[in-house]
C-alpha cells in the first residue's frame, strides 16, 4: 500500500490531528447529551470508520491476533473508554480549557506507574519536573484561585479529569504490549469493547435530538478515526522534540475556543499552570537537567 499524502508532511499532519483534537469538548458540549451516551456513540461511529479504513487498507485480517493480544486489547480499550467517559465528564463540571489542561499530565502518570509497578527506575530531574507538573495542575485546577469557582462540582471535575488521564496512561501502557500491531487496529478494537461494554448503560432508547446527530459522527469520524490516522501516519517520521512540542498545539486550541466561543477566558495563574505543566513535559520528553541544560532527546 502507499503511504498517505499526509505521510510526506509528517509535522503538518500532526498539527493537524492536534487541531482536530482540541476541538473535541466544543463537540461534546453541543451534543448535549449524557458523557456515557456520547462516548457509546463515538465508538460505533469510530468503529465504523475505522474499520472501513482497516480493509480498505489491508491492515485487515490481522493474522498476529492472538487470543492473549485481544483480552490485552481488550483491557486497554476498557480503560480507554472509561477515560474518554470522564474526561468528557469533566467539560460540564469545569471548563474545556480547564479540563484540557489538567488532563495533559497523562505521561506523568505514565512515568508513575513505570516506577511503582514495573520497576523501573527514575532520576531526580524526572522527579523534580513531575513535581513542577504537577504544581501545574494546581494552578490550573482554579481550585486555589477563584473562590467563586472552587464549587464541589468543579473539585469533581477535576478530580474526573485527573481519573481520565490516569487511565489513558494505563492503557498506553497495556498498549505496548501489543508490540508491533497496527495502531488502527488497537483504536478499532477499543472502540468495539467500547460499544459492548457502554451499551447497557447509553441509554440508546432515549430521543437524541437532531441536531445531536451530527456532532455524534463528527466526534467518532473526525476525532476518533481521522485525527488518530494523521497522528499515526506521523509519529514514526517525527523526532520525539518536534513531537513533544506539536502536541501542545492541542490544548491551545481548546482554550482560545473555550475563550472565544464559551466566553471562558484563562486566568494568569491557570496559564502559569498550563506553562509548566508544558515545561516539564518537555523537560521529561528531552531529558533537561538541573541546571537547565539539555541532554539528550530520549
């Protein structure tokens, strides 16, 4: 098969899935309808996309399925799921903008989990700039700032939002033990445990209005099937910097349409936040010590 035309343009192509990607809780929040709902319908809807593009592109029948590769899949797609359904959550008890940010601690967690469960080891820099992380969260919650805003239901949101991003770190970590399996495939098969496991608790029965229906496909086809094409066709011809500094093209876009569609403008302290949790990432990502200097790109 030939590569995508976006292959050749592996930056532009990133960008653009991070695009597509920050407009997803303008997508949730005009649906409308329960977070559970929304994401039962963002697999069917992915599933079906991606499954199409899987054939279409030979990726499928994937002979290296094994039974033991699918309950690992399977697994990963469950906490998949559950992480979309709580970050989603986290929109209407927070703020996009808020929430976005808050979420993007996931490859600390990540770090984290590597450390408490894997053994694996971690250096005082990695430390010092988990801890800069997240500091950033703290700022960035609101929690600490606006008294007015410090409400049961935003501490919930953020604490969702901090669930979410625990379990998207979960299962990219179940994911590498998938090995070489096609990307497509994995996203394919979590959207299909997705649609079992959500079904009986959807809600399908119920009316979605009309105008529901279109920002339910566009949250399955664009952010679900599209944007993770363009991010996998990258990621294997781009350097791990130029990754690292891309994927905050994501967040940026959720505050500016939190700010001029929702009128959600961010505060200083909740861009302090967003800075460092953006820094230390990066300082993680490319192996800055302290003193700042870098390294080595890992």
């Amino acid at each position: 098969m030939k590569d995508l035309p976006t292959s050749r343009f592996p930056a532009a192509s990133l960008a653009l899935a991070m695009m597509i990607a920050g407009t997803v809780g303008a997508f949730v929040t005009e649906a409308g309808l329960h977070p559970v709902t929304i994401v039962f319908w963002r697999c069917v809807f992915g599933a079906m996309f991606l499954g199409a593009w899987c054939l279409l592109r030979g990726y499928l029948p994937d002979r290296t399925l094994s039974p033991s590769r699918l309950a690992l899949a399977a697994l990963a797609g469950a906490c998949m799921v559950l992480s979309w359904t709580a970050f989603f959550a986290g929109f209407a008890m927070t703020s996009i903008a808020t929430t976005t940010i808050v979420y993007h601690v996931q490859p600390f967690f990540v770090v984290i989990i590597g450390v408490v469960f894997l053994k694996e080891r971690i250096s005082r820099d990695q430390m010092l700039w988990m801890l800069g992380a997240f500091l950033g969260v703290v700022l960035a919650s609101g929690l600490v700032v606006s008294h007015a805003q410090a409400s049961a239901a935003w501490a919930l949101g953020i604490a969702l939002t901090l669930v979410a991003a625990l379990l998207y770190a979960v299962a990219t970590i179940l994911a590498k033990g998938l090995g070489q399996q096609r990307a497509e495939v994995t996203v394919l098969c979590q959207t299909i445990v997705g649609i079992v496991m959500l079904a009986p608790f959807a809600d399908i029965g119920q009316h979605v209005p009309a105008h529901s229906w279109g920002w339910l496909v566009s949250i399955g086809v664009l952010h679900t099937g599209i944007a993770y094409v363009l991010m996998n066709s990258a990621f294997p011809r781009l350097t791990t910097p130029v990754i690292g500094i891309i994927t905050f093209i994501y967040p940026v876009v959720a505050i500016i349409i939190d700010w001029a569609v929702y009128g959600h403008p961010l505060r200083p302290a909740q861009a302090a936040g967003m800075a460092l949790i953006a820094l230390a990432t990066l300082g993680v990502r490319l192996g800055w010590r302290f003193p700042l200097r870098r390294v080595s790109a890992a």
